[in-house]
C-alpha cells in the first residue's frame, strides 16, 4: 500500500505561502494518525492563509475536545460512576449531538445499576430469610427425630403396662373373693395401657407424614438457595468481567 | 509570573459555545493558546507563547484550589475546577476548566490541555462565597506554602461535609 507521508517532506525553501501549505499538510496529517496534539503556531496574519489555518486549528480543537470529553465520560462509566457527564458547552453539531447520545447512555447506565443495585439488595435479604428457614427446617427435623424416639419409649412403657395389668389380674384371680376390686383396678390399667399404645401409633403416624413434608420442604429450599447462590456467583462473575467456567 | 498589572475589576465574557484552550509542557509554559484564549484574555499569540501560564493567575483565587488539582492531575485525573483569569489588561473572566493531562505511548506525562467553558450562575454562586472564605484564611499566613497548608484541609472538610466526591460536586454545579 502507498501512502503519502507529507510530513516528512521538507518545506520549500522559498515562498511564505508554501511553508503555510507544509503546515496545514503536516498537521492535518498527524491529525489523521489519531495525534490530535499538533496546531500551527505563530500563524502570520496578514498571509492570505491565515483564515483557513485558524479554521485547522479550530477544528482540531474541537476534535480534541470532543475526543476528550467522550473519553472521560466512558471511562467514568465503566469504572460505575455515571455522573461524568459530556460536557455540552462548546460542543456544536454532530459534536453535541454525539456527546447527547453518550449522556442518554451513561444515564440509562446508571440507572440500570442502581436498579440492579437494588435487586442484589432484595436478593440479599432473600438468601438471609432462606438460609434462617434452612435452619429452621433442620431443627424441625431434628424435633421429629426426638418425638420419633419419645414414643417409642411411650409405646414401650404402655407395652410393659398392659403385661404388668394382666399379671395383676391373674394374681387377684388367686386370691379369690377379696382380689375383686384389685381386678376391677387392673381392668382399668390395662385400658389405659391400651389407649395409650394407640394414641402412640398415631402419634407415630403423624411423625412419619411430618418426616416426609419436612423432608420435602428442606429438598426445595436447598434448591431455591443453590440457584439464588449460582445467580450471586454469575452476577460477580459478570462484574469483574469473567466468565462463570474460567474460575476454577 | 503573575502580572502586576491592577485589576480593573471589569469582567469579560465569552460565548457558550465557545471553548478557551491552551496546551502547556510538563512546566507549565504555555505551548499552544487558541484564538478564544487570546482574544478573551488580551495576548497575542507571541506574548504567550513559551510564558508560564499563571501569567493569567488572578490574585482572587485561593492557592489551595491549585494545590488540589495539581495534586489530582498529577495522579493523572482529569480535573475540573471554577477559576477567575486574570486579563493582560486587569480585567478578570470567570472560567469552568477542564485540565487533562496529554500522555505520550508509555502513558508518561509529556504536556497539559485545558479546556475552559462558560461557567454556569449555580457554580459561580457556590464557588465564588467558598473562595472569598478560603482566601480570607490564606491572607492570614505569609507564604504560599503556609496558606495552602492552612486552607486545604478546610476545603476537604467543606466536601466532606456535603457528603459529595469534588468530581460529583462539580457535576452538580455544572448541571
């Protein structure tokens, strides 16, 4: 590819006019390199250039400033600070008009994070509530656990009862006429003893059917946190700009 | 570098839609100043050229506020400030700068730009009683080091105290 480089040519050696034209060429060409650094300097008035070379410079200032002022605001935004706003002033045209867009994006930016800000905010306070049901649910199932065994005992106890009962009604039948209200009390013994072995099995029952809800219910909040934690962890992922895959 | 020049105390103005630049080296002299900067603050391109460029410092403005943004801008920040220039003349402008520093490829600072806007009356009404306050404090010492060291805490403390960052409170203002 050819390219001419004109500021490496040399200035005519005679002729004002010329070394003007060298000027306005070299600096435009550097200006089209992306160096928008270089101005023409000590500009002679009265040269019939000197309009046109002012004009040059203007445009490179307004370039610059744009160039800057864009810069600025962006890099502001993508740090997460979104009040470095382009500033308008000065900024005519296709310039203001730019650096308008720039704005309306850096604001809708800003208020995207702080809604999102915001739902980190309610998810947070989700994973506290989840986490305490969590605990809860544990407890529970370690209640059931407790009651689970105390009727056993209970089951136990109405078991042994209701032999002690018969063995007391077989010993009042020995002993004849004067065991008669002794059997009576037995009898009522061994109802008790019967009762209670039944309302054990039900208790039973019910702490089996609890066994399962609260099994049930520590299975779906477990998964409910495992997704909230999976969202907390892609979010971070995403802010510091890494994929979820490359952290281990 | 400052002139002698007496203060006139008659302010000049500048289009909207204007913007004042100037380039400066690492030292602060002047390497490029742009028509609305020459014609604003009464030079020619000639006198300018290669001076300090406090040659437009007005004696209204606070040292702390240089001593901060020069802090910042070595840091390479961007700074904002409110600043009165003082004309070749006497006559003072009210300016809002934007100062940058220019980085070469290793990202060294090899020059400073500032753009100066027109500053809007919310700032001017905020800034110009804040600088009276930290002036009047600075005229309390002798040295230039001895009143920056004077007043800039009182200026961090003034932001502290709006619960702002100085960027934020520049927005605010230029709003």
């Amino acid at each position: 590819m050819t390219t001419l480089d004109y500021s490496t040519q040399a200035p005519p050696s005679s002729g004002s006019d010329s070394k003007w034209i060298h000027e306005a060429t070299r600096v435009c060409t550097s200006a089209a390199q992306g160096d928008l650094e270089a101005r023409i300097l000590n500009i002679d008035e009265k040269s019939e250039f000197a309009p046109m070379l002012h004009a040059i410079n203007h445009l490179l200032d307004m370039t610059d400033a744009f160039v800057r002022e864009a810069g600025a605001s962006l890099s502001f935004a993508s740090e997460g600070k979104y009040f470095r706003r382009v500033l308008p002033e000065g900024l005519l045209g296709t310039f203001g008009q730019a650096g308008a867009i720039i704005n309306a994006a850096t604001i809708q930016m800003g208020a995207e994070a702080s809604q999102l800000h915001e739902a980190e905010q309610e998810r947070g306070e989700l994973i506290n509530d989840i986490t305490a049901a969590k605990d809860v649910s544990s407890d529970l199932a370690q209640s059931t656990e407790d009651i689970e065994k105390m009727s056993g005992v209970i089951s136990t106890i109405a078991y042994r009862t209701n032999l002690l009962a018969l063995n007391a009604t077989i010993e009042a039948a020995r002993v004849g006429e004067a065991g008669k209200g002794f059997a009576v009390v037995a009898d009522e013994v061994k109802k008790l003893a019967n009762q209670s072995a039944e309302v054990t099995k039900e208790i039973q029952t019910n702490v089996a059917a609890i066994k399962v809800a609260s099994t049930e219910t520590v299975g779906s909040i477990d998964r409910i946190w495992k997704v909230l934690d999976h969202q907390v962890k892609a979010r971070d992922a995403a802010v510091s700009g890494k994929a979820l895959d490359t952290e281990d | 570098m400052t002139t002698d020049t007496p203060l006139t105390g008659n302010e000049r103005f500048f289009d909207e839609d204007e913007i004042i630049v100037s380039k400066t080296d690492t030292k602060g002299r002047i390497t490029y100043a742009n028509r609305v900067f020459l014609r604003v603050a009464g030079y020619t391109e000639a006198e300018v050229m290669g001076k300090a460029h406090n040659i437009i410092r007005h004696p209204d403005m606070p040292r702390c506020v240089f001593r901060f943004l020069w802090d910042r801008i070595a840091d390479k920040h961007e700074v904002f400030a409110y600043v009165v220039n003082k004309c070749k003349n006497g006559d003072h402008y009210w300016v809002f700068a934007h100062v940058t520093p220019t980085l070469d490829h290793n990202g060294r600072i090899i020059g400073y730009h500032s753009s100066r806007r027109v500053p809007s009356q919310t700032a001017l009404d905020t800034v110009k009683p804040l600088y009276k306050e930290l002036l009047e404090l600075e005229s309390r010492y002798r040295t230039p080091r001895e009143q920056w060291q004077a007043s800039l805490p009182v200026l961090v403390e003034k932001l502290e105290s709006m619960g702002v960052t100085y960027d934020e409170l520049i927005f605010k203002l230029c709003a």
